[in-house]
C-alpha cells in the first residue's frame, strides 16, 4: 500500500513538530512548508531531518509562506497532498495588535489562498484540510463553557483573522464539498512552546530564579483564565479529525481553567518552592514564602539550596504594564464533549503532569545552556 503523504504548514513551530512526529510514526511521508530565515529555525525538527541524498525520505521540507499564493499552489501541486494541516500562522496574540495588517494577511488570507489552491489544482475530493482554529474566536466569552455552537466574540486582530479563516473552511466546505474541518483549539503547551507566551516564560524564568540566574520575573494579568493542555494530545485530535468520514468543526480542550496566577503558584510548587501573593493590580507581587527542601534538591539539585534558603521573603514576580493587552480575553473554558463521542478523543495529561514536563526540560536547558548562564536574553521581546 502506498504511504499518505501529509503537507504541514508551519511545521517548525510547536504543533508543527510535534504533528510531523506522529505522521512519521504512523507511516506518511511528510512535506513541511519553512519559512526562509537568517538564522535556522527549525530547532524543534531537526531530530527528524534526513539529509536529501538519503532514500525514502520521510520528511521533506519546502521554502513557502503563507502570504504567496503561487508558491504554496506550487508545493500542492508538486506534493498532492491527501492532508494538508495549517498551522503556520502568526500565532501571538500580544503581537498581532502590533502587525495588524500582517497578521490578517497569513492568518486571514493565508487560509483562503489554501482552500483556493486545493480547489483550482482540482484537488477537492482528494485532499482533507484541517484549519487551525482557535479558542480565541470566543473572546468576549458569551456562554461558560465555550463549545461549537458558541458565538464567536474575537477581541484582536490575531482573533479576528482567525474568525475569517474559521468561516471560509466552512464555506469552501460547503461550496464546494471539500472534507475542510476547523479545530477550535484551546491552548496547549509543552516544553516546545515558544518563549514568549505565558507558560514557557514562567517555567523558563522559575527554571532561572531557581538556579540562581535571575532575581526576579514581571508579568502582565495575572487574573486571565486559560484552559491548558499538552500539546502532544492536541496534535492527536487534528489527525483524527482528519481521519472522519465527513468533515466537521471540533472544540479541543481539557474543561479545566485556572488563572495565570495559580499557575505560577503551581510551577513554583512542581520544584518545592512555596510563594505568597499579596497587594492588588500593578503593585501585586509574590514573595518567597518557603521551601519544601527534600523536593526542591530531588527536583533542582543541592547545590541551590543555600542560595535559595536566603531569599525567603523576597520578591520573585512582579506587575509590569507593559505585559497588558489592548483588550483582554479574561476567561477561556472550553467543552469538547462532541470531540471526546465522536473522535474517542481523551486528554492524557493534567495540568500538573504538563507543568512537571515544562519545569523539567527548562531546569535542564538552564544548567547546560551557557549563554543563558551568563544572563543573555535570547528570551524576551519586552513587550509580548
Ligand atoms: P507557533 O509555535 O507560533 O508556530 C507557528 C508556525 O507558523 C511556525 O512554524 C512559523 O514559522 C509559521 N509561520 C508564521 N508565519 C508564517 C507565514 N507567513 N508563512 C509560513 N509560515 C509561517 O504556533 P503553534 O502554537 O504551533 O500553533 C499552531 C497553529 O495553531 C497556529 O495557527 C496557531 O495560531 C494555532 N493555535 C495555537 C494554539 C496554541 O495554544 N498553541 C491554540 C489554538 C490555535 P517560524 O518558525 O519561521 O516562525
Ligand atoms: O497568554 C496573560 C495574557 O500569550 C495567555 C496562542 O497560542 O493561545 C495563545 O494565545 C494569557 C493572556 O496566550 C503575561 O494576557 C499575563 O490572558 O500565553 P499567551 P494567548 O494569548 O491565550 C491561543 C488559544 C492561540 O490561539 C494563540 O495562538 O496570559 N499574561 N502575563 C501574559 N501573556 C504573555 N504572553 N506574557 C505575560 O507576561
């Protein structure tokens, strides 16, 4: 039997890597589109590299972007896909308020150009197309929990692109027959998650502040509720929406939400370190409160203990401005009962099991990345 070939767009990012490996693993050939770069930027897919003059490659990477129509009608046309995934976009919420313009033409535009491609090069009734989409588009939430049938309420210009991109899968689905089905994701994490969205820069600075590296980490809203999981199980729930008879729109989501807040209290915890928030609006802060010392030296190691004991009472996040949204998306919940019937879908992570695997890769990457040792900041844009 012939082995499904797959296209992934944005495949050097978080899902992207993550949906590469499990299409190899299950026996397609892969074709990731790549953005041209100064510097390499495929990091997270460079386990799966074969180099061209190997046989039988598995995976096969392409120059593209989502903002040239001729390009990507090309690599369809070349590759015959029977799945495409989109998942190139620019994803940042925070940034997208910054390029507006941008944002709407990959995330917006960028979708079109797909569907329109599939359909001229005939393709219609041979290539699925699964469209990242996002908990986003609820927004404003107008109904706790979010589910398929909620209203849409997007609140920037990332969310509002993304509602173009929801709306014409649906309709090239329903002009024109195609298998097109939209994922409404809700956020999902990893170690592989990108530095500046909220999870990773908390495990990344706690990895930092307990090993020494950094006093201190400022955040934005502390209050906002997210829904997170892992995304090794979200990635899962794309393919099977690919693999149903007929094309649908699914929520994705753990139907759990906690604040910002309470997940730094819990990725301090994962490695023994207790905090106590006090004060309100900018002057919130956390303190070192204590330590839970056999945890913190099994998890860390001993040889930060001491430095740790002597900043009990000290500050170890704080409030900046700058981290604050034009307008905000205060809670996200999301129930996916229609994805766990119909696609047997079930998260394998909790919210713990994912901080424990963030908070351990990042302890790792700290004690060996030298150059973030001497304090450089390959980490942060101020203002995401
Ligand atoms: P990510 O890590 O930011 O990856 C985005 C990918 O898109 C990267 O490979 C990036 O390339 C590529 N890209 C950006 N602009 C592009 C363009 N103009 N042309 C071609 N490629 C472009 O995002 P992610 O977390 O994996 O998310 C995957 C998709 O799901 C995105 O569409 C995102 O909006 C959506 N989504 C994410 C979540 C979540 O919680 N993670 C939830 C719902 C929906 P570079 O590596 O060169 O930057
Ligand atoms: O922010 C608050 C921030 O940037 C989460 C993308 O993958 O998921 C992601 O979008 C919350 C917001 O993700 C900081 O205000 C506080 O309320 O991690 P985030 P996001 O905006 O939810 C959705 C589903 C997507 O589709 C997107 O592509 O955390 N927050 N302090 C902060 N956020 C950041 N980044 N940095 C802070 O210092």
């Amino acid at each position: 039997m012939s082995k499904k070939v797959a296209l992934i767009t944005g495949i050097t990012g978080q899902d992207g890597a993550y949906l590469a490996e499990y299409l190899i693993r299950k026996g397609y050939i892969v074709h990731g589109l790549k953005r041209r770069s100064s510097l390499f930027n495929t990091e997270r897919i460079d386990h799966l590299y074969q180099d061209p003059h190997e046989q039988d490659r598995r995976l096969i990477l392409h120059y593209g972007d989502l903002t040239d129509s001729l390009n990507l009608t090309r690599i369809i046309g070349e590759t015959q896909p029977e799945e495409i995934y989109n998942l190139a976009a620019m994803s940042h919420v925070k940034v997208s308020f910054d390029t507006p313009e941008y944002t709407a033409n990959a995330d917006a535009l960028g979708v079109l150009r797909i569907l329109e491609a599939v359909r001229l090069l005939k393709l219609t009734h041979k290539t699925r197309i699964y469209q990242a989409s996002t908990s986003e588009l609820y927004g404003l939430v107008q109904e706790v929990p979010q589910k398929e049938t909620t209203p849409f309420y997007p609140r920037s210009p990332y969310a509002v692109a993304k509602l173009y991109g929801y709306w014409i899968t649906v309709n090239y689905r329903e002009a024109y027959g195609m298998h097109a089905s939209n994922g409404i994701l809700f956020n999902h994490e990893s170690p592989l998650r990108g530095e500046t969205f909220v999870t990773r820069k908390v495990t990344r600075a706690i990895a930092r502040i307990a090993l020494g590296m950094q006093e201190k980490v400022y955040m934005g809203n502390l209050s906002a509720r997210r829904d997170w999981g892992h995304a090794k199980d979200y990635i899962r729930a794309m393919h099977a929406i690919l693999q149903q008879d007929e094309p649908s729109d699914y929520v994705i989501a753990t139907g759990i939400t906690t604040t910002i807040r309470d997940f730094i209290r819990m990725s301090f915890g994962e490695i023994g370190i207790g905090i106590e928030f006090r004060g309100e609006g900018m002057e919130e802060t956390a303190r070192l409160s204590s330590v839970d010392e056999a945890r913190f030296v099994r998890k860390v190691g001993d040889n930060y203990l001491e430095a740790l004991r002597k900043r009990i009472g000290q500050e170890l996040v704080g409030v900046d401005v700058n981290y604050f949204r034009p307008a905000e998306v205060d809670l996200l919940i999301g129930d996916s009962t229609k994805a766990r019937s119909r696609l047997g879908w079930e998260p394998e992570y909790t919210l713990e099991s994912l901080i424990e695997d963030m908070m351990h890769h990042d302890l790792k990457l700290m004690k060996k990345d030298s150059y973030l040792q001497r304090g450089g900041y390959k980490i942060l844009n101020y203002f995401e």
